[in-house]
C-alpha cells in the first residue's frame, strides 16, 4: 500500500490562495451582474471598488507568502503567477456559461435581484473593513469578551440579516429554558406585533418620525407592527421589552461601552435570556442594531481565542494615506473629510454621538443639506456664517436651549428642524433673518409664545410647534398666506386669532388637545381646508359656515359639544338699544350700492370701523351688529360629502325672536345648565 502523499504548508497556502482568489472572483461577477450597463457612474465606482478589493488580497497573499521562510522571493512570483492563470481560466469559463445561459423567466431575476442585494449588503461590509472599520470592530469585541468572560461566557455570533434578534432569543431558549417555551423566530415575531397591538399606548409615545419628530399615526403604528411580524425589519429595544412580557422571562443587553441594560425586572427571577448588543455593525455598515447569543466558555478565560486569517489587517499605501489625513485634520471627522474632497453638496453626521459640529464643516461652502440630528450638540459656531449655499439643516434632537443666533445670517435656509431640543423661547432677530424659509419645525420643546417677528416669513408653507407650552398664538400668524399646513397640537391655547382664517392656501390645520373653547369666526372661508384636527378640546359646536367646508378628514372627539335635546323655554320681549337700531338701518342702507348711505359712509372712518363686525341672521340674511339670539343647528357629515354619518353641531346666528319663532327652520335655541 503507497504512503499518502502528504501537503508541504507551501503547497496548503497557495491551495488556501487558489480558493480566496476564486471566492473573490465569484463575488466580483455578483457586483458586476447587480449593476445596469447604462450606469456608468455605478459601473466606474464598482471598477475602483474590485481593483481595491484584488490589490488587498494581492497584498495579503503576499505577506502570508513571505512569512514561510522555505519559499524564496522567486517562489512567490511562481505561486502568484499561477493564482493569476487560473483567475484568467475562471475568466473564461463564466464567458463561456454566460453565452450559453438560457433566457431567464421573471421569477428567476426577481430572485437573482434579491441574490444581488445581498451582495451588494455583503460588499458594503467588505468595503467597510477595508477602509479600517475593523479596527473598531475589534476594539469592541475585546471589551464584550472581557464583560462575558468574568461570568464564564462567551458570543455565539448570529446571522446579522435583520432577524439577529429573535434567533438570539429563540437560541437562548433553546439552551437554557424549558422545553415548552421554545419558539421559533416566526412565533416570536407574531408573538411580539400582537402584544405591542393590544398595548400601542405604551409603546407610541417612542415611535417618532426621525425626520420631523410628529409621534406616529395610527397607520404608521401599524405598519410598524406588521413589519416586525412579516418582514426581516431589526428589532431593538421596543421588541424587546414586548417579549418580556410574552416570555414572562427577565433579559439583560450587555454593551462594549455602556452598563447592562435590563429587562423586564419585575419577573422575579435571574435573567434567564442573555443577549449581546454589537453597536459596531450600525456605525459601520449602517445597519439596524445587531444582537448575538452566548454560551458557556469553551476555552480558558486567560487563553486568547484566535480569529481567522481573514480577520488579520493589512494596511495598504491607501489606507495610511488616509490615516494621515485624519491626523492632520485633528477634529474633522472622516465624513467631514470626504465632504471636503469632494467638494459635497450633502452631509449626513446624524447619529454620530457628537457633541459639537466638526471643524472643517464652514470650509464647505458649496453645502446645501446639513444633517446634524439625533446627536448631543448644545451650541453652533460662528463660522457656519460661510454656509451661505446652505437650503436645509436638520438640528432635531439635540442639547439646544435657545434658538442659534447664527441661523439669523442663513438667508438660504429654506427647510429648519429643531424639533426635540430644550428650546423656551424663540429670538425675533433670528426670525426675521429667515425670510426665506419654507418650512420650520419647532416640534417637542418649551415655547410659551411665537415672536411677532414670524410675519416676516412670508415665504412659510409648513409650521409645526406640536408638543410645547404654547399658551397663545400671534395674530401676526394672518400675514403667512402661503402657509398650507399648521401644527399646534399638544399646548396650552385657549383661542385661536381670526386672522388665522386669512391663510387662504391652508390645506390642514392640527390643534388637537389644547384647551379652546371656540374656533374663529369665518373659518368657512378657508376653502382649501382638507384636514382638521380638533380632538380634545373644550368646543361646544363649530363656528357659523363651517359646513360650507370640503373637508376630507375631520377628528373632534373629546370635546363638550352640545346635544340635541329640546326643552321648554321661555322668551323674554325683545328690547334693542338705539344705537343696534341705527346700525341695521345704515348696514341695510349700505347694501343699495346706489343709496346716499352707501356713498358717504367711507367718509367716516371710525364708523367704518364700528360697523366692520357685522353678522347676518341665518334665517331672513339680514345684518345686525349685536349677536342678539345665539342658536345651533345639527348637520349630518353626509351633507359635508363626508364619509361619517354622525352630526355635529354648528353655531348660527338670529336676528330676533321673530325670526327664531318662524317655521321652516332647524334652528334650537341654546340652553344653559
């Protein structure tokens, strides 16, 4: 019987070589099949992308080539040659499979379409890595090791593809729980959107819009929910604590940089689910929060566990280039730095855990979107004067207590969101340096009134201060007629100014649980009106004309509003003054174009003026100038081509018991209690 013939380490590396260059091959035809041909932009950036990726592993092979001292320099070039013959052999049978490739049905390239995505996800992390990601990746590691070591733990890794946090829980079940708790990750998610359904009043005040801060809609909650339950959408910490109460189970979250967070510690008992949170995989690659398991250490605590080759890093020319840059430019972050290069119109540092806004941000002046949301920042330098380029800038959830003077000089600026700050007052000189913006977001702060100031934002379509102390609102807001959507729920107001009726061009209009009492007279003009938002107030009925509105969507529940239940009455003789005579004789007079009345009457301004707050009666139209009987009638939301069927009570006006007692009308009398 022959010997076996043994494999010298020579021969297993370049084998081990022959296999990583064929892995790197398939993995570049997957990116090259994702793109479109007609996208040369995509195309050439994927060009640069494969020749970094093949000057990386070249690179690589070359070291692990020279650390085995039986291979001279020669050797290598043998070896690397042959790697590179059978990269042009692969080369040539993929051609040759492409030619005789039949035509694909349309199942096929959906599926290949989803192949190809998660590809391009799987290049995203590979690109991540060579740009020395890995080093925070590897930071982190360490210190979660060290965490899970002192209680003879250690990470079981988890597939990061968006159900990492359920196959944690459904594999800490498996290990450690009893039998009849095993789920699945399907059961956990249905488990999961069902409880968060029957309790979404402990979990919507959470779920806010990232870009604007409203809370969630009744829809958008449940979207929310059937995302969790059918699609592959990550889990965090909302999901968590809903499986808590499923399981009956306490958890614990261990963190790199941060304490244990725990779970679910009204079940008296040990955390019987452990869970390890890797922050690295949102900052890299970002992706939605990773979740592992553990397990039992297997090894020794003080003997270190080694990673795979792959895991060893090798700093190019391109990445010490980089390094340098980085160096240099001190406090500037590495977007920042990219920005600068290329001279960006965009910059995104959302979420980046920083406290002040990076140098070398003002160098940008051709910036246009600036993103600084969702971070700790207090404070804007004086130096983003330079920005004079920039239309939007998002500052929401931050550390703000008042209104940044410097974006009085943004005279560009058309879309401002402040919204999850700690903002008490509004500064009129920034206000009116802002005439050029479109849309403001003062959303979840401390604003107890508006500056007159706002009437200089003529240009304004969109104001939200949902969420504040708002305890009034300017009468000034009347000179905004461009605005088409306003946003005053969750203050304090008791009125609203009529002037508000002037915005012609107001499409939706939220004021829902505040403290009115009324609503302004001659909102019926506001024929643009398509959502109203009214609930929880303190109305009574609606303002005269308002069923002329074509509104589409109206919410009023939670109001004091009047109930159709008639009473007997007595009526008292009616006894006008002199001067309510006099008026409905001139306002009768004044509407003969051709009367002396109507000629002279401009010539007295200050009865001019006395005369401005007329009425009519809703019964004979004629003008009066004291509301003399206050009435209510019932309107069906049918007849406002509504899709309700309820009624609501509308305010209307008579001139005299004449004209109430007259038949043929709907009109009731309101009583006191």
């Amino acid at each position: 019987m022959e010997d076996e013939t043994v494999e010298t380490p020579e021969e297993q590396l370049a084998k081990q070589h022959r296999k990583e260059k064929k892995d790197m091959q398939a993995k570049i035809q997957s990116m090259k099949n994702a793109i479109p041909k007609n996208d040369k932009k995509r195309r050439k950036q994927m060009t640069e992308e494969i020749a970094k990726i093949e000057a990386e592993l070249s690179q690589k092979h070359v070291e692990e080539l020279r650390q085995l001292k039986s291979i001279n320099d020669t050797e290598v070039k043998e070896v690397l040659n042959g790697v590179e013959t059978m990269k042009m052999e692969v080369g040539e049978e993929e051609k040759g499979e492409e030619a005789t490739q039949p035509r694909l049905t349309k199942a096929q390239k959906r599926r290949d379409k989803k192949a190809a995505e998660e590809k391009e996800r799987e290049s995203r992390i590979a690109e991540a890595e060579v740009q020395n990601l890995q080093g925070v990746r590897h930071q982190e590691g360490l210190k979660l090791a060290q965490k899970l070591a002192q209680q003879q733990l250690q990470i079981k890794e988890i597939s990061s593809d968006g159900h990492c946090m359920y196959r944690a829980i459904e594999d800490q079940l498996a290990q450690r729980s009893k039998p009849g708790l095993v789920m699945s990750v399907k059961e956990l998610r249905s488990r999961t959107a069902e409880y968060m359904r029957g309790h979404a009043d402990d979990f919507l005040p959470f779920l806010t819009n990232p870009n604007n801060g409203d809370m969630y809609t009744a829809d958008e909650f449940e979207k929310y929910c059937s995302d969790a339950e059918h699609t592959a959408a990550w889990g965090g910490q909302l999901e968590l604590r809903a499986l808590t109460q499923v399981l009956q189970l306490p958890m614990e979250v261990i963190q790199a940089d941060s304490p244990t967070i725990k779970i679910g510690e009204e079940f008296d008992s040990e955390p019987i689910i452990t869970l390890v949170y890797v922050g690295y995989m949102r900052h890299a690659y970002g992706l939605g929060e990773h979740y592992n398991s553990v397990e039992r250490l297997k090894e020794p605590v003080n003997r270190p566990r080694r990673t795979d080759r792959s895991s060893r890093s090798i700093l190019s020319p391109w990445k010490l280039k980089c390094e340098r840059c980085l160096a240099l430019v001190g406090e500037m972050t590495e977007s920042v730095v990219r920005a600068l290069y290329g001279r960006a119109a965009s910059l995104n540092l959302s979420s980046k855990k920083i406290n002040a806004v990076p140098k070398g941000v003002s160098r940008l002046a051709k910036l246009s979107v600036l993103l600084l949301n969702n971070n700790s920042i207090s404070a804007l330098p004086a130096e983003l004067l330079s920005l004079q380029h920039l239309v939007e800038l998002n500052l929401g959830n931050n550390a703000f207590k008042e209104v940044p003077a410097v974006l009085g000089h943004l005279e560009s600026l058309k879309k401002l969101y402040l919204f999850s700050n700690q903002i008490t007052v509004v500064p009129p000189d920034v206000i009116d340096g802002l005439r050029n913006l479109v849309l403001l977001n003062l959303n979840h702060n401390h604003i107890q009134r508006l500056p007159p100031e706002i009437k200089s934002l003529s240009r304004l379509q969109h104001l939200s201060v949902l969420d504040n102390k708002l305890e009034e609102v300017p009468v000034e807001l009347g000179h905004l007629t461009m605005l088409s959507e306003i946003n005053f729920t969750s203050n304090s107001l008791s009125w609203l100014p009529k002037q508000l009726c002037q915005c012609k061009e107001l499409t939706k209009l939220h004021v829902a649980r505040n403290k009115l009492t009324s609503l302004p007279e001659g909102m019926g003009a506001l024929s643009k009106l398509k959502v109203l938002d009214v609930a929880g107030n303190q109305l009574s009925m609606f303002p005269v004309e308002f069923h002329l509105l074509s509104l589409k969507e109206l919410y009023y529940e939670g109001n004091r509003f009047v109930r159709c239940e008639p009473m007997l009455s007595v009526q008292n003789a009616e006894v006008l003054t002199l001067k309510e005579l006099v008026a409905r004789l001139v306002l009768r007079e004044d509407r003969n174009r051709s009367s002396l009345v109507h000629r002279m009457l401009p010539h007295y301004p200050l009865l001019t003026a006395l005369l401005a707050n007329v009425s009519c009666c809703a019964v004979c139209l004629n003008p009066f100038l004291t509301t003399w009987l206050e009435c209510v009638h019932f309107i069906n939301l049918k007849v406002m081509k509504m899709r309700s069927s309820q009624t609501i009570p509308v305010r209307a006006v008579l001139c005299s018991y004449k004209c109430f007692n007259t038949d043929g009308h709907s009109y009731y009398g309101v009583a006191t209690r």
